[in-house]
C-alpha cells in the first residue's frame, strides 16, 4: 500500500510540475522576473495547493496535503530565488513523498 501511494504521488508530482503548471505558472511564481501584473505569490500559491491537492487526494489527509502546500511553496520560491538548482528542487519535492509515505501510518492514529 505505502509503495503504491509513494508512486501515486511521484506520477502526481510530475503531473502538477510540468503539463499543470505550464509556461505561465512557471514564469508567474518566480519573484525574482514576475511577470508585470500578475503577483508571484498569487502564482506560487495555486502551484503550491495543485501540488497539495493531489497529495491530499492521494493520502485521504489534510493534514499530509497542508504539509505539502507549505513545503512545495518554500521550495519553490527557494529555486526561484537561485537558492537551489531544478534538480535539488526536483529531488527535495521527491523526497517529501517519501516523508509523505513514512509519517502517514502516524497521523491514521491520530
């Protein structure tokens, strides 16, 4: 089941960062060249809740989704600020997957 979940949520991680996100949220999330009119943080925010959509989705918890929207956010707006490269950004958003997977049997206690 947890194997199962973890693939879900990595073909769902590369669903929401490349077809989901597109040239303009891309460019749009990015503070550092935003796109004149349009708010980064209004961009990097709907980027963010895809990512914790299908995280919340896939998991059946808020909490997990919540704690997905806030990372991906900060990572996000990391890469953008030339703090990480694409790959260590690709690689944190995988790795928080996997916390994703090892923390869930926790929260179904709760």
């Amino acid at each position: 089941m947890f194997i199962e979940m973890l693939m879900l949520m990595v073909v769902g991680h590369f669903i929401a960062d490349y077809p989901l996100q597109g040239d303009f949220l891309s460019k749009a999330k990015n503070h550092k060249q935003p796109i004149p009119g349009v708010p980064w943080y209004q961009a990097l925010t709907a980027h963010s809740a895809i990512h914790a959509g299908f995280v919340g989705v896939i998991t059946g918890s808020i909490m997990i989704g919540l704690f997905e929207f806030v990372i991906h956010w900060v990572i996000d707006f990391a890469k953008c600020d030339g703090r990480l490269s694409f790959n260590q950004d690709q690689v944190l958003h995988i790795l928080c997957k996997c916390l994703w997977v090892i923390i869930y049997p926790a929260l179904l206690l709760w």
